[in-house]
C-alpha cells in the first residue's frame, strides 16, 4: 500500500445526523479540495494558515452539492503530519456519498481502516503504544477505561518503556564495545552498576505486567456471577442493579434456566453481571443444562455474589461454596431480610461478619453492595499506578522482555562471556522496542491497524 497518496474517509458514525465530517488526509489534500470549494469570501485555500475554517460551498461542474465548512492543517502541524482538510457538512446520507465520491474521481482513494493514525505513527506524530491507545480512547465506555486511554495517550506507558530501554541500550552499547577491545581485557560497562540497573528493570517490568490484570477487566469490564439455589432472587437482585427488569422474576423455582448478563457502570468502572441458573439437584434435562452453566459462569467469573435467604440456615452451604473457590473472590448475601426476624440476622452476622443483608426486592442494602464490590475490584489501584497495561499485544511483549532481562541476569551471575550477555539483552531491546514501535513488521502494523474503524 502507498502511503503518498491523498485518502479520504468519513470521520464521523455513518447515517443521518447534524452534521457529518469527511477527512482528507496528503500531500495534496488541500489543493484537492480548493479545486470543488467555493469560498464566500473568494478565498483561496493554499493561501490561508493552517489551523483556520472557510465557509463555502463544494460544487461539481457548476452544481452546488452542499454548504460547509472546510477546516485545513498543514503539515507537519496535522493529526497525520500530512496536510489534512476536513468538510464539515449536513448530515444526510445523501449528500454525505455525494462529497465522498466526488474526490475518489479528483485524487483520493479511500482510507484503510485506522490508516489516518497509521500515517500519525509514520511520520513521528506518535508511536505505537500512543496509536493503540487511540482505538482504545475511542472503544472506552466507563470512566476508568477513558483514563486508562488518555494517560497512554499522553505517552505515559511509552516514556516508562523508552527510559528503561535507552539505559539497557547504554550499558548495552558499552558491553560491545568491550567486544572489540576483547585482547585487551578491559570492562566498559560497569558490572556494579549493570546488577542494580537489571534489578530496576525487572522490578518495573513485573509491576508493569501485574498490572495487567486490573488493566484487562477495567478494559472489558468486571465479570460478577450471581449464584444460589433457586428462588432466593438473583433475578431480582440483577434487575434491581440494572434498575430495570432484564430478568424474569417468578415466585416458580428454576425460573431462570440460561444465564442472563447485562453491564452496569459503579464508581466508573463496568460490571457485567451474569443471572445464573438456580443450584439444585434436579432431573431436568433442560435446567441441569442451566445449572452446568452457572458452574461455567463461576469459574469465568472475577467476583462471585453467593445469594441465600435470610430466613434460612446455609452454614454448610457457604463454607462448602468458599473452600470449593478459595480462588474466588466471593461475596456472600443474605436477601430478603425483610422476610427474616431479628435472631436471623444476628445468627447470620455471628457466623459471617463479612456478610451483606439486603432486600433485593425493596433496595435496602444495594448501594452498600455496589460499594463493596468496588473495593473489591481493586478499582483503587487506578489511582496508585502510574501506568496500567491494557494491550494483550504489551503485556506479551513485557513477559518476553523480563524473561531476556532474567537471562542476563543468570549470565552475570555464572560469569558468562560478554558477547553470549549479549544475546539477551538484544532480545530484551527487541521486546521493549516492539511495544514502542522502535521494532516493526508490516504484519505487526497490519494486524494493528485493521481493528481501527475507517476514519480515524
């Protein structure tokens, strides 16, 4: 693909609206569209500084398509680093095909997906951490997945991972130049100072990587399975979170006999919950079918809501649920309190001082659990971390690097010869280099930018 030609493509959501944008993006793309524009004031575009909007008409042959605004950045002072123009026009389908089509006949191909960020990425405008976080700014739909986006956007993730690389490239630089004065016998690089620098980057590394298990679920949101036997009301704990009846609620045991899932946003971070099947033994075929789900779901789960009723004695059941899932994070719940006396609850309190009385039905109790749940999302972390790896692509990258860093640490410590330390710290540059973009294949780009939306 040729990447000095003019692309174009819609910038914003397809179909009818206000307004729609069509962005032109190469070395021609001003020109391109002073040719079709028609400026209320006979203005010319070439000639206007970048970073200026013209109101005036696209025409074609002396027939006006549309009224607009055409807004121009001239390189390198553009998204791409390329001159860019952008047609501000009505929002009709109609007139949207009509521009767009236009410029296909005079100089412009249509853009790949992700191509316009792509070229931002060539031509030094950002680098690849930097261009992925793009994608993920614009698929983010809670607060934590939006400031996970920004900061990596910003170019925090990217500055961590340049600083560590260029210091390993320093020491690096020196252990070859040891190479070459091998008769010699003389060190360069210092073996001191080499260990605490191997030492800072495997701890950072390790972080980095750790924190890719928070990165990941604020990403794709929290997974939370509510479980219990039937008729206790997980459906109607599931509707009430939602705020809205999502879930068949019936006073029938087995009600629910496939999972229902549905997301919610608490403190800014995406839960999905999954309505499972209640747990029971049974000799129906179609809700044992239900019931091997929610055993399914519970193992998926992050965090599981274990639902029993106030007004009944599950000591056996619970204890056998936590030691079953010791991995779990579970969150144990006595509903309908409204339905159970005092001695209950105490007795519940007694035996399981962590444990949430709610009514499901009436509300009581929910705003506490959501809060709970938030805690235990680790969610807080946000605010501590500087840096939180979000990208399957990164956190593959960083594993590969700290098992390089982990073999020259060995070498150093068996005394191995320079020039085989070498090899590792190679790879380790490789890796670091990978995630930045200082290292890059045309199918690694490819594989990247295909999962962009065309436009942007």
């Amino acid at each position: 693909m040729s990447y000095n030609d003019n692309i174009i493509a819609l910038a914003s959501p397809s179909g009818t609206g206000a307004i729609a944008v069509i962005r032109i993006s190469g070395k021609d793309a001003i020109s391109i569209v002073s040719k079709k524009f028609q400026s209320v004031r006979n203005k010319k575009l070439e000639n206007q500084k970048t970073h200026t909007i013209h109101l005036g008409h696209i025409v074609d042959e002396g027939k006006i398509i549309d009224k607009v605004l055409v807004s121009i950045f001239k390189d390198p002072n553009s998204y791409t680093g390329e001159n860019v123009a952008e047609i501000s026009c009505h929002g009709s389908p109609y007139i949207q095909q009509q521009i767009v089509q236009l410029f296909l006949r005079n100089g412009c191909r249509s853009a790949k997906a992700g191509e316009f960020t792509l070229r931002a990425f060539l031509n030094g405008k950002m680098d690849l951490s930097q261009a992925e976080a793009v994608a993920d700014l614009i698929a983010s739909d809670s607060e934590a997945a939006h400031q996970i986006a920004m900061q990596q956007m910003r170019g925090g993730f990217s500055n961590e991972i340049a600083h560590l690389r260029q210091e390993l490239l320093d020491f690096a630089s020196l252990i070859e130049l040891e190479l070459d004065f091998s008769q010699e016998d003389v060190e360069f690089a210092d073996r001191a100072q080499f260990k605490e620098l191997l030492s800072k980057i495997t701890e950072l590394l390790k972080k980095l990587i750790d924190s890719f298990a928070l990165g990941n679920v604020i990403k794709n949101g929290i997974p939370v399975a509510i479980v219990g036997e039937p008729n206790v009301g997980k459906s109607t704990l599931l509707n009430t979170l939602l705020n809205e009846e999502r879930a068949i609620v019936s006073d029938i045991p087995g009600t629910t006999r496939d999972t229902v899932e549905d997301q919610i946003s608490i403190g800014g971070i995406n839960f999905r919950f999954i309505d499972t099947a209640g747990i029971r033994e049974t000799h129906n075929k179609v809700e044992q079918i239900g019931i091997a789900k929610a055993f399914e779901k519970i193992e998926q789960a992050r965090l599981v809501i274990y639902l029993i009723e106030a007004s009944k004695d599950k000591k056996e059941d619970i204890k056998r649920l936590e030691q079953e899932y010791s991995d779990k994070k579970i969150v144990l719940i006595a509903n309908k309190v409204d339905e159970a006396n005092a001695e209950n609850l105490l007795r519940l309190k007694n035996d399981f001082p962590s444990i949430q009385l709610i009514s499901a039905k009436t509300g009581k109790g929910v705003e506490d659990l959501k809060q709970k749940l938030l805690k235990l999302s680790n969610a807080g972390e946000l605010g501590k971390n500087d840096t939180i790896v979000t990208n399957n692509r990164h956190y593959d990258a960083l594993l590969k690097a700290l098992e390089s860093i982990q073999k020259v640490k060995e070498s150093m410590e068996i005394e191995l010869s320079s020039d085989l330390m070498t090899i590792d710290i190679r790879e380790a540059l490789f890796h670091l280099g990978e995630i930045t973009g200082n290292v890059t294949t045309d199918d690694l780009l490819g594989n990247i930018f295909s999962n962009f939306c065309i436009g942007k």
